[in-house]
C-alpha cells in the first residue's frame, strides 16, 4: 500500500524563496464596455530559476478579497505576459478588475511552449509559488488578510489546473474546462476536417433544412457521400446545426496542426498504406478521397531563417483555441516543429506567375529550422512555418489539398509522405 499523498506548499520551498520584482507601475486597461480601468501592473520571477510571473491587480476601492489565475494550454518562456494583449470578451485582465479580483500569469518556467517540460512538477510548484507570494504583495497593497485564490485553464491548461489542485495548497478552487480524452481527441478534429472537405458543397442545403421554414430533413438533396458524411459526423456528436459557421464561409481546422504529428508518430504506415493499399478509401476508384486529391509542382516564394520577424497578424495566441497557434510560429513544437494551417497559400508556378491556392488541414511534420511565409486567414497576416532546407530549395508538390511534399529524388529532404486528414 502506498505511502500518504504528500500535498506541496511553496511557502516552504527554498527554491522559489528569493522573489524579485523588476516592474512596478500604474497602467490603465481598455475595458469591453468601452472604459477604463486603472491596475497596478507587477512583473517579476524567482532568483535562480526560469519562473516569472505578472500581477494585476484593481485600485483599492474595487478589491473583492480575491484573485484568478489562468494556466494556458501551452506556455511559453514569456507567457507571464501573453494576457496583456488580449481585448474585448476574451480579456482576462479586464475580467479580473471588473470582478473586484486581481490577476496572475506566470511562465510555469517553461523554456519551449512545446515538447514537454523536463520536470512536469515545476508546472503546478512554480505556479503555486507565484500565487503564494502574490498574496504577500497583495496584504502588503490593500492592508487584507489571506485573498482567496481560484487557478483556471482549459485543454491543457485544464489537465495543468487539475495538476495544481491536486498536488498543492496554494488556491481555494480551481475550473479545469475542455479537457481532451483519448475519445475526443483526435477524432473530434480529424472527422471535422474530414466532415468539412466531404460536406462543402453542401453546408448551406444542411442549414437551411433544419432553419426555420426549412424542411427538417437535413439529408434532402445530398449525394450519397455527403449523407454518409453527414451521418457518421454527427453519430460522432457534432451537432448539424453548428455547421452554420462553415456555411458562412468560417473555415477552420482547430488544432489540428498540433495534434497530426503526433498521430503520424503513433501510426506512421497508415499516411502510405491509404494512398496504396487495397481497402482504403485512397485507393478505391472514384471515391472522393481520391477525387479530391491534388498534386502539382510549385516554388516556394520566399524562405527565411530562424529569428527573422514574420508580419504581426495582432492575434493573441494563448487562449485554449489559439494556444497551439504559437507551433507554427516558433518552430518549438515537437520533433522541430509542424508544418499546417488552411488559407491562401502564395507559390509561383513553373511558367514563373504568381498563384494563390487555398488549402486546409494537416501538410506534415518537418525537421530543422527553415521557414516559408505564406498569407494565412488570420488576421491577413503572414504566418512563419519551420521545413527542412533541401539544398536550393528546389520544387515541392502539394499533395492532396493539405500536404506539402518534395518532388520525387529530392536529395536531402526528409520530409514525410502524408495522406490525407483520416
């Protein structure tokens, strides 16, 4: 039988004991309603270790005795300040002050927003430490006793504030939300993607069937592939009314971009065998997979090297639905980095014009540190994705819509061959 659990308590631990303070200012925050709010802003870490954190916190007359702290899915070595750029109904910071709570973010001294962190327990210990001493600077500000303490977080924030209730005692409460299990994930994802590829034409006649007025028979005027799409998609639990989104021409392919590398790891031979064996959808005569595949040769515009800026696109990339977003920016996702997204894809044809072609969905895990810029939909910016150099760049062949692979005898490249989103 084993021992008793053993709860952790910062307050004890000389490893975060030498807290520094390194900003200290007044600051006015932008608020939903059109407002502002005055905070003070404290920006500090610990002496000796990576952890550093940020605290809003409201005027006095607004303080409620309390604080909320938010674990982002993936954070990043300066994550402690990735809320301050948020704004609107998606503002933290601005939740925080209208509440009469003060705000903490720290880095959970992380040193790669991907990959895993080489001590899981620095998570929940450096987040635990922040909010202990953030109750020491908060006493000391507003004359209280003890502020109660509530940590948050969904998708992987989530599992990180279950890891954090259940192994300390720095908060009184916490709210994990959208937590992923191996039966949601991936196939949540891949069967959207899929759902989105093989019902494109047909979003509009689905909504329409189940609007008002409409004739309640989502199925009506379907081809037999939609239908069966359409049926396996919400036996899985999508609701068919939600596909007003991509009715409206709102195309998005989640997090898939994340979770495809690591699919490909787990099952590898499935990416060539449905291209080449018999049975799979890939290889059956007339079937859509197969219809809807394309291949072409193409130039890469423009490559450039790590730590060159990509254009801004103003997006905040720490939320649960835009966490995993910063992989395709810093290049610190797994296995050196995955290469995806749809949107407008900007390459030069082999007579030497210039071309745009949408895409969507997964293009392939690449190695090293190389990037293509590419127009994504998000903001209109320019998004930075890693590949593996292959000599002088050569020609690629985009490859069933959402993949990018080298021509046949690339010397070099080790890119991998890909099929489509299962």
């Amino acid at each position: 039988m084993s021992g008793k659990k053993v709860i952790y308590d910062a307050k004890k631990d000389a490893y975060y004991g030498k807290p520094y303070i390194d900003a200290d200012e007044m600051r006015q925050r932008d608020m939903p309603d059109g407002s502002r709010k005055p905070f003070r802003y404290v920006h500090g870490g610990f002496e000796g270790t990576r952890a550093k954190f940020v605290f809003c916190f409201p005027v006095k007359e607004d303080y409620r005795g309390r604080f909320y702290q938010y674990l982002c899915p993936f954070p990043g070595p300066d994550e402690e300040i990735a809320s301050l750029g948020r704004s609107g109904e998606d503002d933290t910071i601005a939740f925080c002050l209208s509440n009469g709570a003060y705000f903490i973010e720290t880095n959970m001294e992380s040193s790669a927003a991907f990959g895993g962190h080489p001590d899981p327990q620095k998570v929940w210990k450096s987040s635990a430490a922040a909010a202990e001493y953030s109750r020491q600077v908060a006493q000391a500000y507003y004359g209280c006793g003890r502020p109660y303490g509530y940590v948050f977080g969904g998708s992987g924030g989530g599992y990180k504030t279950i890891a954090c209730i259940e192994n300390t005692n720095a908060w009184d409460g916490a709210c994990p939300f959208v937590i992923g299990s191996p039966y949601s994930l991936p196939n949540t994802i891949t069967l959207h993607v899929q759902g989105m590829r093989t019902l494109r034409h047909a979003m509009g006649k689905i909504v329409d069937a189940l609007d008002a007025g409409g004739s309640g028979d989502m199925y009506e005027g379907l081809t037999e592939d939609e239908a069966k799409m359409l049926r396996e998609i919400t036996l899985m639990g999508f609701p068919p009314r939600a596909w007003f989104m991509e009715a409206a021409g709102r195309w998005d392919d989640g997090s898939l971009p994340v979770l495809m590398p690591g699919i490909r790891q787990k099952d590898p031979e499935y990416f060539r065998d449905f291209w080449e064996k018999p049975g799979y959808l890939g290889t059956e005569p007339g079937s859509n997979a197969l219809r809807d595949r394309l291949q072409f040769k193409s130039r890469v515009v423009s490559v450039h090297l790590p730590g060159e800026k990509a254009e801004e696109t103003g997006e905040y990339s720490n939320g649960v639905d835009t966490a995993w977003k910063k992989s395709l920016v810093d290049g610190s996702s797994p296995g050196g980095g995955s290469v995806s997204e749809g949107g407008q894809h900007q390459l030069r044809d082999r007579r030497g014009g210039r071309k745009e072609y949408a895409f969507g969905g997964y293009q392939g895990q690449l190695h090293h540190h190389r990037h293509v810029l590419w127009h994504g939909r998000y903001g209109g910016g320019i998004k930075v994705h890693p590949f593996r150099r292959c000599g002088d760049i050569g020609q690629f062949r985009l490859h069933s819509g959402s993949v990018l692979l080298p021509p046949p005898g690339s010397a070099g490249c080790r890119l991998p061959r890909m099929g489509p989103v299962p």
